[in-house]
C-alpha cells in the first residue's frame, strides 16, 4: 500500500505513539499533512457509535489505524476494570463495525500484550494468545483488546475487511506519560527518582518485588513498525511487535537510579503487586512478514527518554 495516496485516521493520534506515528507516516511515507487525519476525543467519543458514525463520515478516511484506548498501569487497571474494558470493547467494536460498512481499504488494530496468558512461556510466541488466563490485574483491559483479534479475524472471513492485528510490548521513550495514576513503570520511575533527587529525599518506594521482568520497546521503532506493517501486511495472524529482549524490574530501577543519580535508599513494597511474571516476545514474525526490526538500544533509549524529562517536563 502507498500510504502517501491514503487518507490515514490515526485514533489517539494525538497521544504518546499517536505523535511518533505522525512523524514517522510524514518523514518516511510522504503522507502530506493533510492526509492525517486526528480526531480529537473533545469532538469524538468513539466509545459512541453515533460519534463513530460522524467520524467517518466528516473524516472520509481510507485507512484507520486505531491507537486509541484507556489504560495505564498496574495501580489503574486495578482501579478501573470496568471501565477499562468497556470503553477498550466499545471503541474498538463500532470503528471495525462502521470500518466495513463504508468500505474501509485497510484497517489496522494496535492490540496489547496484556492479553497473553499469565504465564505464557518466553519468549511469548503469537500462538501462546488462546494458552491461559492474562493476568488477573489487567485481564479486563486485555480480554477487551483481545477480542478485537476474533472480530477483525470474523469480518475479514465473512466481510472481506482487510484488517491487521499488531501487539507492542511495553512503550517508552520522549513524550511518554509521565502522571503517576496512570503512567506505566518506566515514567512511573524516572518522576519518582527525579523528583526525589531535587527534594533531597533519602529514599523511594518501588512497587512489588522487582522480580518480574518485562521487555521495552522505544516509541520511534513502534511507529515505524506500524508504518511498515500497514504498508506491507494484509494478513489475519496477529504479530509481536518488540524489542525481543528482557530485563528485571529490578535492574531496571537500578538503571535509572544510576542515570538520575539518585543515592538514597530503596524501600521495595512486596505487598503491591508484580503484575505478569515475565515479559518478553518472539519478534520474528514481524521481521518476517513486514521486515521491522527494532534499532534503538535500551540503555541509549533510556538515557534519551530521562534527559526529554529533565528538559521538557520538570
């Protein structure tokens, strides 16, 4: 697909990957700016179908690329499962619905990896997705996402709809979300330790055990592989999108203490809750069906997303 002579609607496209995924389709796809387009959830709860409907009428997109969802982390999804799922089930459930009854060329759905199983073996492999339960504090949010994969799989059996399934490991980088109640733990860490520091504290205190490990993937390589995705595969598998490697929550805080040059204490919390075990996927399908394959080392990404925060948000 020559995505320069599409119409591209990008839903939370104004958010973290939303802005990356911009830059990316304008830089590396020749999309004019007016051929991306943004709706804003001040002019469109796509929660409703009636505004799913207006959407796609005002918008005349040719191409969706839904980003769009409620989420956060562990502490949110604890807090807001009914939420979480409805809203995640409504969004997506009118754009496909409304995708193929205008006649939609291509439809692209950004899942989560909150819907693997608890303990799915690593590193999780795209057909680990129907092998268990996903973890109880974000299985909602997950289950949501996950039955997206069956419709979309349903319409383009019985519709034709060309849609695709793409599921991102754990995001992070410049731009990210860095609000406490919401954030996931890479923000939720660099605040805590930077904010810490200029107080002058002599300590900070890190959900769980430290023991889970989970994989990060930058936000520049996730829009490119979004952009190559929709440019190149039009396939029903889901496919992993990610970095391909793990570390423990543990090295991980003690990569941005060293970074922050935080020399207090840490006090860990073993009576909140870990979250999945482990996190790491199996990356070669996506390198085989669309040639993605992440760049960005973790330590460099790391070091970038810290000095974005201490340049643009402190």
């Amino acid at each position: 697909m020559d995505l320069s002579k599409e119409r591209i609607c990008i839903t939370g496209g104004d958010g973290f990957l939303g802005r990356h995924l911009q830059a990316e389709l304008k830089t590396n796809a020749s999309v004019p700016d007016e051929n991306i387009l943004i709706p804003l959830i001040d002019d469109y709860d796509l929660a409703k179908e009636a505004d799913v409907i207006r959407m796609y009428d005002a918008l005349e997109p040719t191409v969706v690329i839904h980003l769009a969802a409620e989420v956060g982390g562990i502490g949110a999804n604890r807090e807001n499962p009914g939420r979480f799922f409805y809203a995640n089930m409504a969004m997506g459930l009118h754009l496909i619905e409304h995708a193929r009854l205008v006649g939609l060329k291509k439809f692209v759905q950004v899942g989560t990896i909150c819907a693997y199983p608890k303990f799915t073996p690593v590193p999780f492999k795209e057909e680990n997705l129907w092998e268990g339960y996903p973890e109880e504090t974000n299985a909602p949010y997950g289950i949501a996402k996950k039955a997206l994969l069956v419709m979309l799989q349903a319409y383009r059996q019985q519709y034709g709809l060309n849609g695709i399934y793409l599921l991102p490991v754990n995001l992070y980088g410049p731009g990210d979300n860095f609000d406490l109640r919401t954030s996931h733990v890479i923000p939720a860490l660099i605040r805590k330790f930077v904010e810490a520091k200029q107080r002058g504290d002599k300590t900070v205190e890190v959900w769980g055990t430290g023991k889970a490990s989970r994989e990060f993937f930058y936000v520049e390589d996730a829009a490119r592989g979004l952009r190559l995705a929709t440019e190149k595969y039009d396939g029903p598998e889901p496919v992993n999108l990610g970095a391909g490697f793990e570390i423990t929550i543990r090295d991980l805080v003690e990569k941005i203490r060293e970074i922050v040059d935080f020399d207090g204490e840490l006090i860990w919390d073993a009576s909140k809750p870990d979250g999945q075990p482990r996190r790491c996927l199996d990356v070669t399908r996506a390198e085989e069906y669309f040639d993605f394959r992440a760049e960005m080392s973790f330590d460099k990404g790391l070091r970038r997303t810290i000095e974005w925060y201490l340049r643009e948000a402190c």
